[in-house]
C-alpha cells in the first residue's frame, strides 16, 4: 500500500537563527500549495543557545555542542517529527551524536549534498568551498569529495579569514551591501584557483543568496529540496545509522 500521510520534519536550528529562517523560507518557497494546509508540518527548535561550533572546532576552547543538539534531536522526536534535519553545515561534525540518540533519521547533510555535486557535475574535478574555516579542519567534505576523485579548492587563508568575517556578519544580522561585496571578493579568489564551480556550504552564506561571480551549488537549497521530498513521501529517507535497534 502505497503511504500517502505526509511526515513531520524536525529542524535542529538556531545555529544560526538566521539560517534557520532562511531554510524554512526555501522550504516554504519550495512546497506546492493552494493553501495554508497544503504545506508540510515542521517542528523547528531555533535554539541558539547550541554552543560554539566556531569555539569549540576552531578555537579549541568551546563546550562540545554534540550533547546539546542531540537533546534537541530527542524533544524533537518526542514531539512528533518523522525525520530530522540539521540546519547547519558545520554542526554535522556531531552528526552521529544527533542520530545515535533518536529512532527517527536524520539527513546527512554532508552525502546529500556530495551525491549532488557527483550527479550534476560528473566531469568536474575541482569544486570551490565557501564555508566556515571549521568545515575545512573537520574534512567533512574534503573525505567525501576525495572518494569521489574531486578536489575541494578553499580560498587563500586571508580570503578565508574574509569569509570568516562575513560569516559573523551574519550571524550579527548584517547582510548588507559591504558584506556582500566582501563575499563577492572571496568568490573571484576561488576563480583565480581554477574553480568553476563553487559550493554554499554554510547556512549563513546561503542567507546571502548567490550573487557571484561563479556558477554556485547551495547546501542550504539541497536541504530544503530533500526536505520537501521526504515529507511528501516523494522520496525515501534510508536511515544509513546502524543504531543497533
């Protein structure tokens, strides 16, 4: 029997509130309807208080914010969701804390978007990377894309540090015209590396849109399309865990 009862999806947000609405925009923006009942049900916890990701990855110094959002992911399926999301690129880095601790899925961010970028742009060996410093450290995609024969290309560190900047930017509520000529400048250094493609791999960047000078690939719109998809049972969530259960 073919199930047609559309699923809750569970936003882990906040990380950061500007992101999140920005996600629930794109799935808003993305989901056919006539009506107010005709959109998908979501349960979103913005909760900003998840700690650092910045301190805790890059400065070394921060309180792990794997116990906090796997919190959230168990309200989150205590209150009803089907599946989980994680509104954040680099928060995937606790991935597993998140999907060990719930009996529901989770969408990983992280394969999505690398199936992707392998689907879309199956002759292409170089990929630029606009995301936090902390996505670079982690590997988070660099060990994806290397399995797939793709080199992520990342800006030169004083141009990371720019990016940087305009990550916190956005994070203060500041999407303005120097932000985004600053993040503009940041794409042109990806192009003098032999980038022809770059990918938006932080929420707060995809909260600027994709006025660049190269063609761009945005996480945050992958997200919401799989979103759309999952709840509307047009696509099948396989829960790729091995919880045990």
């Amino acid at each position: 029997m073919t199930e047609t009862k559309e699923k809750i999806v569970g936003i882990l947000g906040g990380m950061g509130p500007e992101a999140t609405v920005d996600l629930m925009q794109r799935i808003i923006r993305l989901t056919p309807a006539l009506d107010d009942a005709d959109h998908i049900r979501c349960i979103v916890d913005n909760n900003p208080k998840v700690p650092s990701r910045i301190k805790a990855i890059i400065e070394g110094n921060g309180e792990d914010p794997g116990p906090c959002m796997a919190d959230m992911g168990r309200r989150l399926e205590t209150w009803g969701a089907d599946f989980l999301a994680i509104a954040c690129n680099t928060a995937h880095y606790y991935y597993d804390s998140v999907q060990q601790a719930v009996n529901i899925p989770v969408i990983n961010l992280i394969d999505l978007v690398a199936g992707q970028v392998s689907g879309n742009f199956p002759n292409q060996r170089k990929i630029g990377m606009l995301a936090s410093p902390a996505v670079a450290m982690t590997g988070l995609y660099t060990q994806r894309f290397s399995r797939m024969g793709i080199e992520d290309v990342w800006p030169d560190p004083d141009q990371q540090a720019r990016l940087l900047s305009v990550i916190k930017a956005v994070k203060k509520g500041d999407t303005g015209p120097t932000v985004r000529d600053q993040y503009r400048k940041v794409g042109e250094n990806l192009m003098h590396h032999g980038a022809e493609t770059a990918l938006i791999a932080c929420t707060e960047l995809s909260a600027l849109g994709g006025d660049l000078p190269l063609p761009t690939l945005d996480a945050a719109e992958i997200l919401a399309i799989e979103i759309v998809q999952v709840a509307t049972n047009r696509k099948m969530l396989v829960d790729r865990a091995d919880r045990g259960r």
